[in-house]
C-alpha cells in the first residue's frame, strides 16, 4: 500500500492558492474542504512527487470490473 498524499496548499476562486498543514488527503478532509469552498489541492508524496489534485470527484471511483462468461 502507498503512502497517503499529504496536503500542502488549497486553492479556492476567491484567495487563490493558500498555504497549509492539513495533514493527508483522505475521503473526510476531502469533503470537509469541498464544504469550505475548496476546489483543488497541492498534496505531495515523498520528496519530488508533487501534484495538484480537483476535489470535485475526489476520492476516484473504482471502474467496475465485468464479470466474463465463462
């Protein structure tokens, strides 16, 4: 399993991108900042694995796998 991605910064319409320390990104915290007007986050793996990350689906679903006939 890897390790969860740890928040750096949010961005909202209004101030832009924001400094933080939230902690990891996780499904919870997700939609607590979804709530707060938040729509993406800089959330960061390790020392050089940086991403920015839309919370309007976050987390992602899984595909659903179809069964074959067999």
């Amino acid at each position: 399993m890897t390790r969860p991605r740890t928040v750096t910064h949010t961005y909202t319409l209004a101030g832009g991108w924001q400094k933080t320390h939230l902690g990891p990104l996780t499904a919870e915290l997700a939609e607590t900042l979804r709530r707060q007007g938040v729509t993406m986050v800089r959330a960061r793996r390790g020392l050089l694995d940086s991403r920015e990350i839309s919370l309007r689906d976050y987390p992602p679903k899984r595909a659903k796998t179809s069964a074959l006939p067999g």
